[in-house]
C-alpha cells in the first residue's frame, strides 16, 4: 500500500516531515493543512491545501495522517481522524496527560486504525551507541546512566510558551530524553524523584532533573537545562555516561565522541601514602599509574531518523511491528505525570 499523507500544521515540524518523507519510497504527501496561510506559501505546487483538519480528513487521497500541530490539539486530531478512517503518526507527547490518551486510544481501537508516535530520536546516534554499551554489558554489571542536555538560549518559542498548549521543556525534549532512558533499561521503576524549575521563563519548565531507581539496580539520571552558560564553543551540549563494575562509557554531541574507559588492574587496596594534588592530599583520589587507564572506541552504529519512517512504512505494509508501540507511550506519559507530583511535592514517587 502506498502511504498518502496528509499532514496536519505545516509548521517547522510539518515541513521537516514534508522534506523526510520526500525521500522515502512507498510514500508521499497529498495534502497539507494550516490555519495560518503564511505557513503554506512555500507549499509544493500540486499538493492539496486546506485551512481546517476536518476538510483534511474528508479527502479520500489522504490514507495516513500525520499530526504536527501543537500539543493541546493532538486529542481532537487524533479522535476525529480515527473517525474518518485514517491511520495516524501523531508528534510527541501523543497527549496532555494519561487520560486524554486513553480517551484517543480507545477510539482508535474502536476505529480499527493504526496508530504510533514519532519517537524518532531513538535513532539518534549518542543514543543508539549508549543502547548498545548497555543491551551488551560493555562496561559490566552497571550502576548509573546519564542523559543530559543543555543550551543557552533559555527562552521557549511559540506555542511553547504557553502550559495551555502543552509548552514547556518535559513536554517538548522531555519526552525524548524519558523514551530513550526507558527504551534503554529494560526494568520495572521503583521509584521517581524529580525536580522541575521555570529559571527564565516565567509560565514553562526550562529546568528538570530526574532520578529513576529501576528494579534491576540501575539509577537512571535526566537532566535539561535551557540556560547554562559557557565560554566553550559548544553552545548546545548532549551527554550520555553509563557506569559499570567493569568501567564507563561517555558519549558527547549529536556527532558522537567519547570512549569506554577501563582499568588494567583494580586497587586491591589505598595506597599506604598519600599523595600531594591541587585539592590536597589524598590516597583514594590520587592520579592513577601510568598504563593503569585504557581506553577503548565506541561501538559502531548505523541510525538516522529515516530509520523511523523506514519502520513506519514496514508496519503499514504488515511487515514488521511499530517500533514505537502504544503501551510504551503510555508507560512515558504515566512517569511524566510522576515527575510533575514529584516536583511538586518534593517527594519521591512510588511507580509501578
């Protein structure tokens, strides 16, 4: 079956999916729509154009929405496109809260459409080499993993702005960063502990911290911030460290660098004599012997976010499996509703 698209908000997101799925094969947009006719002047000539989705819906060349219109939006667009027989990619998050995607989802189910969420940065590359150091053990029995992502701009744009329309960092790069770390450890979470901050924004996050205790014994840390300054020519920074008995890994950028790092030999035991550093004296922190520290590549990977609608047309064809399957947007937006009692109680939060 070839996919037809229409896409609904011919946004920045809209025309980012425009460009993506101009290269795919066994795709195409039909149709576009927007409220705002500024947005469709760039618009590809021979593509449909409407003003409102239900007009969008009703056109028999469209099979497949694609939904890219702002947060709040998402439930009646998913509900209504359902209703008129479409199957539907929606952006993240798919809904506002729990509930709201229960109400989509059931309706979808009763509609018989298919159904899934451009989680696309699971094929971001940082990520997929942190997947692979994990899913192989490549630093032993692990203890921590860390995600965290920081800019300086600080402010929200848009729609962003406003906690109305779902604004606001946990809603936008949130989403991404709680998928990847879940996607990632496969384990029940015992418990969440979070903390959230609107630093130079006055309505919207523009600050979290997160701290997962997973079942297996990993803790899970995310951290985003929008405003931390620096001098270093990287304004916009992305980490990833997993910790393990058998060494670290660290992965920097979206371009990524870094190593897994190892020991030759383990301490049997604090050298008898200290040693003088720039902190002071020390035994346990001292520097280590030459030799005792080795370094080793990264794990190879193959990801780019085409990866995602490769899966996507596989699945519509009966193929293969949603990669991003229901139950685990679900599973997110359950723990974000965690995360925000947790911020607003400063208390931890049983899950699961």
């Amino acid at each position: 079956m070839k996919i037809k698209f229409g896409i609904l908000g011919y946004g920045f997101m809209g025309h980012i999916h425009a460009d993506m799925i101009r290269e795919l094969e066994g795709a195409e947009v039909t149709a576009i729509c927007d409220n705002d006719p500024d947005k469709l002047k760039d618009a590809l000539t021979g593509i449909k154009q409407y003003d409102n989705m239900d007009s969008l819906f009703a056109d028999e060349n469209v099979n497949t929405v694609l939904i890219s219109v702002s947060n709040h939006v998402h439930k009646e667009a998913v509900i209504k496109a359902a209703k008129a027989g479409k199957h539907i990619l929606c952006e993240k998050p798919a809904a506002m809260s729990v509930k709201e995607y229960d109400e989509m989802l059931a309706v979808v189910k009763e509609c018989g459409v298919k159904f899934t969420v451009h989680q696309q940065r699971r094929w971001d590359k940082d990520f997929r080499i942190s997947k692979e150091v994990y899913d192989k053990k490549m630093v032993g029995d692990m203890y921590t993993v860390q995600a965290k992502l920081y800019g300086f701009n600080g402010n929200m744009h848009d729609w962003h702005v406003y906690p109305e329309f779902g604004g606001g960092m946990l809603y936008d790069w949130g989403v991404h960063l709680i998928d990847q770390m879940l996607w990632m450890v496969d384990s029940k979470i015992k418990t969440v502990y979070a903390d959230m901050r609107n630093v130079i924004n006055q309505n919207v996050d523009d600050y979290f911290k997160i701290i997962l205790r997973f079942e297996n014994n990993v803790t899970a840390e995310i951290e985003l911030g929008t405003y931390f300054l620096t001098n270093k020519d990287k304004w916009f920074e992305k980490h990833w460290f997993i910790g393990g008995n058998k060494g670290s890994m660290f992965v920097d950028g979206f371009e990524p660098e870094g190593q897994i790092v190892r020991t030759s030999k383990l301490l049997e035991n604090v050298p008898g004599k200290t040693t003088m550093t720039a902190a002071g004296p020390t035994r346990s922190f001292g520097p280590p012997p030459e030799g005792r520290i080795v370094v080793e590549e990264l794990p190879k990977v193959e990801a780019e976010h085409k990866m995602f609608f490769d899966n996507f047309i596989k699945a519509m064809n009966g193929e293969e499996e949603f990669i991003v399957m229901p139950e685990e947007v679900r599973r997110v937006l359950c723990l974000m509703e965690a995360v925000r009692e947790s911020a607003k109680t400063c208390r931890t939060v049983d899950f699961e």
